[in-house]
C-alpha cells in the first residue's frame, strides 16, 4: 500500500558520478524509512481498533468536535453479521460486479486479496448468493478479515468455523449465482448506502459496519478508548456493587436542563 517510487528516483539510478550515487542512496533510504514508518502506523491503528467497539466509535464521532478538514465516519446500512465475535478492521477491497447474480468478480477480487484485506462488494442487488463457506476459507487462509456483501451470502451453517473471518450480508439463499461476468475490483463501490473507495478503513462488529480514512480512525481513537474504559467501569459497578446507572451520570442536572430549555449533554461522571 505504499506507493513506489517516482520515475525521477528511477531515472536518478543511471547517474554514474558519485554525487549521484550518494543521492540516490540517500533517496532509497528516505523510501524505506517512509515505507516502514508508515506500515508501522497503519498496523498500530488496524490494532487498536480491533480493541474497541464500533459502538464506541460511533459515540466518539458524535461527539467530538468538528472541524473544517474532519471527514466523519460512515454508517454501512442494513446489512447485518453472518457470524459473531471479534472485532474486524482492515483495509477496503473492493469489487464491482458486472451483472446481478453473477460472483466471478468476487471470485477475481479473493483472488487478490492480501493480509488485513476486508472484500466489500456491490452485487447490483443480486437475489443468489456471490460468496459462502468455501470464499471464506480462502479469504481465512489469506488472512483477510472480513467478506461484507451487499446481496446475499450462504452456507451460514459454516461461516463461523473460520474464526478470523467476519461475514456480513443483506441477505441469505442457498442458490448461488452464475461465474461468467468479470467485474472490477479496487474502484469506488456502493455497498450499505454510503460509498466505499478502495484502501478505506473498515471496522466491523456484531453491532455493524463503520469505515473511514484512516485520518479519520486516529482522531476518533484517544475518545474512544476514553468511552469505551468509562462504560466498562460502570458496567461493572452496575453489576457488582449495584450502584444505579443514573448514579454515575449527570441525569439528573441534565434532565433539569432540558426542562429549562437550556443547552445539556449527558455525560458519565
């Protein structure tokens, strides 16, 4: 995901004087300094996400706050999880089928797909299935995180057998579609009402499907984790020591508020 270097870096490498020589090492040095620092920060954030809820997220995009260049997170819609457990983030790959019905661009698009890899695909609302068990132990054996079809999937009874794969789809059917339509794979795509670009991050859970650039993610990330920590801790006092839930929140200030039609949020004390 790292881009390569330029033509000019290329063109650099038929220089034969010394100076050339120390330039284009010092070139390539800077590339691979770039390259790992910025896998680095892309694994890091693939990390921290998969420890946080999207609900968490979500939360923490309502409420931070807004500036010119803040590109908000989007809600993928009406799909719903196929399997339940761990959270997924990965990077959006995506694939654009060519004829309803019809999975061979799915099929395409697996065959491509790399470690940290989430398939989002638009099936044109297709009514037979594009993926199943057997897409999803290859996507399993490739490392890829999650398969998110806005169509039906099928072969539930096995999904969850492959652990560290997410499935997530509008629909189910046993009847599968036909395989002689190429689609394309890596262009922008419509999948739950919003627009996916291929590279965007997806984070999904047994609540549902979020996705954003990364810049995105690494602003939301330091709230998050604040909610997230804040809710665990009054879970379990709620739970343990019986204390009220409206006990640890302002409810009461807040409510007072709203009836004085003066401007209140709701906050965990």
């Amino acid at each position: 995901r790292i881009l390569p270097p330029s033509s000019s870096s290329c063109m650099m490498a038929m220089l034969s004087t010394s100076t050339g020589t120390r330039l284009i090492h010092f070139r390539l040095s800077l590339s691979r300094l770039f390259s790992t620092n910025t896998s680095k920060r892309m694994t890091d954030l693939l990390s921290a996400l998969r420890g946080l809820d999207t609900a968490c997220l979500c939360d923490a995009d309502k409420s931070i706050e807004r500036s010119t260049d803040y590109q908000p997170l989007s809600l993928v819609e009406g799909l719903r999880p196929l399997t339940s457990g761990n959270t997924i983030a990965g990077f959006s790959r995506t694939i654009q089928c060519s004829e309803r019905n019809d999975f061979l661009a799915v099929l395409d698009g697996l065959a491509g797909a790399q470690r940290d890899d989430v398939l989002v695909v638009n099936t044109l609302d297709s009514r037979r299935a594009v993926a199943g068990e057997l897409f999803c132990a290859e996507a399993a054996r490739r490392g890829v995180q999650g398969i998110i079809v806005d169509g039906p999937m099928r072969d539930t009874k096995y999904l969850s057998d492959f652990l560290t794969v997410r499935c997530f789809s509008k629909s189910v059917t046993p009847y599968s579609g036909t395989v002689k339509c190429l689609g394309e794979t890596q262009v922008p795509v419509w999948c739950g009402g919003v627009q996916v670009n291929p590279n965007d991050i997806i984070v999904g859970d047994d609540d549902g499907i979020i996705s954003a650039k990364a810049e995105t993610f690494e602003v939301l990330l330091p709230l998050a984790r604040q909610i997230q920590a804040a809710e665990e801790r009054i879970r379990k006092a709620v739970t343990g020591e019986q204390k009220s839930l409206h006990s640890m929140t302002n409810y009461e200030d807040h409510i007072e508020a709203i009836r004085k039609g003066e401007i209140s949020s709701l906050k965990f004390l």
